[in-house]
C-alpha cells in the first residue's frame, strides 16, 4: 500500500555512504539534510556531497540535537556512520534506519567481512530499525553475500558493496513511499570490536597455527592498498598480503 513520501535524513561516511546516497540520487529522492562525520574523520564526504548539492550539511557533533529537532524527517538512514545515536535522537525520527555490511545477527560491531571469512559465519547486507545498542533492533530486510574459497577481506567488501547498493536501491525506496515491516533480530549470533581487528593484525612468528586457519587469516586481512597484517623483524613491521589465483580447469 502507498502513501505519502516520507522525508529523512541522510548520516553517511565513506564509499558505500557515497554509493548508495547515489542509488537514493537516482531513484528521485533527496535527503532533507546531510549528517557527515567531522572533517578529521570524514571519508568520501566531497562525493556525498556532490549526490545532494542543494542538501544542507550537519557536521556530527556531541550537541547537535537542537539541529536535527528543527528538521521535520520521519526517517533517519545510516549507512557507514561511525558514531552511536543516543536515545533522544532516536527519538526524534519514526524509522530511525541503519544500513550495516553484515548479515545481521552475525557480525554485529567492526569489520564484518573480515570475521565472516574468519569465523565462516555468514556475510551480507541488512538493513534493520536502530536502537542504542549496535547493530541491533528490528530487521526491516537481508541479503546474504556468498563467500567463496577465495575471498580476501577486499573483494568481499565490494560484494557487501553491491549488495548494499542493491538493498538501499529496493527496499529502502520503497521504505519512503509504503508501509514498514519488520522482523524481530534472531537471536545468537556474532560481535567483534574493534580492537579485535587490531588483535588479529599482529602475526606472531612463534606462533603454532594450521595452514587453513593461517589462510583464512591473510584473506580476511588483505585490503590493499591499506596495510593490515604484519610481523615484527628488527624492531619494525614487515606487512604481508596474500594473493590468490586459480588453476584454469583443463579442457
């Protein structure tokens, strides 16, 4: 059932922030305002801005409520918006909306195409209903992403990419225009933080470890040109990558 076209907010950061702000460019729809990270961690801000150029720009900020009461959107979208909104923000909006590159319970927190190549737990997109919890609340709509024997922490990432263009171009177009149905979150699932990352980057060289986990491992890890996995010779890190091709199938 239609009815009329909600307004929202668009809170977006880095390529995936620019990519499906583009998706919601060329479905019509323009944001009542842009919520960007500040200047010193913002990523890919220039080409959000350039998806919405009469949009009016919001730096986050810790008293940035009085702005965002004064703008009248039912929704609040957010996608790759490294900052946790309080309850009162929440509140503010009737679909507080997050976009996270995880297939949701699983990977919930940091980094969750690493852990899915990790961990072998499923890798996806999903959008769900924001609570102050993160990554948490009601499930408005999934996509799995296959994960092949291949994968390295790079390619999965644009497949989550895709996928995040594919859902937001979909579901979260429809969101403005029709009803909202959700889903309760499944329980169990995964979370890793951050410093769990940072753990997994440092490769002892005394280390006892199965060459499949070891593999796994310098997948996930592998996102040039940043430089993740390392060892220590001589006082100074030595980075590693891994690379992978496949045996053309005989004829």
């Amino acid at each position: 059932m239609r009815g009329a076209r909600k307004s929202f907010i668009y809170a977006a950061n880095n390529r995936n922030g620019f990519l499906c702000g583009s998706a919601i460019a060329d479905a019509g729809y323009c944001p009542e305002l842009l919520l960007l990270h500040p200047v010193e961690r913002r990523k890919y801000g220039d080409e959000i801005q350039s998806v919405f150029p009469d949009t009016s720009v919001v730096e986050w900020r810790s008293d940035i409520l009085p702005e965002l009461q004064n703008v009248s959107a039912d929704v609040l979208l957010s996608v790759n918006f490294g900052f946790v909104f309080p309850a009162e923000m929440l509140s503010l909006f009737r679909y507080p909306v997050n976009l996270h590159t995880g297939y949701l319970p699983y990977n919930k927190g940091s980094h969750p195409n690493v852990w899915s190549i990790i961990d072998g737990t499923p890798a996806g997109v999903t959008l769900h209903l924001m609570t102050t919890n993160v990554d948490d609340g009601e499930i408005i709509a999934r996509r799995e992403v296959p994960v092949s024997p291949l994968e390295t922490g790079k390619s999965l990432y644009a497949k989550l990419e895709e996928a995040s263009v594919e859902l937001i171009g979909t579901v979260f177009t429809e969101l403005l225009t029709g009803e909202v149905h959700t889903s309760p979150m499944p329980e169990g699932g995964t979370f890793h933080f951050a410093r769990e990352f940072d753990e997994l980057c440092a490769l002892s060289l005394d280390e006892t470890v199965k060459v499949g986990d070891l593999l796994r491992r310098l997948r996930a890890l592998s996102f040039p040109p940043y430089r993740n996995a390392y060892f220590m010779e001589g006082g100074r890190r030595v980075y590693v990558d891994i690379s992978l091709d496949e045996e053309e199938p005989s004829l």
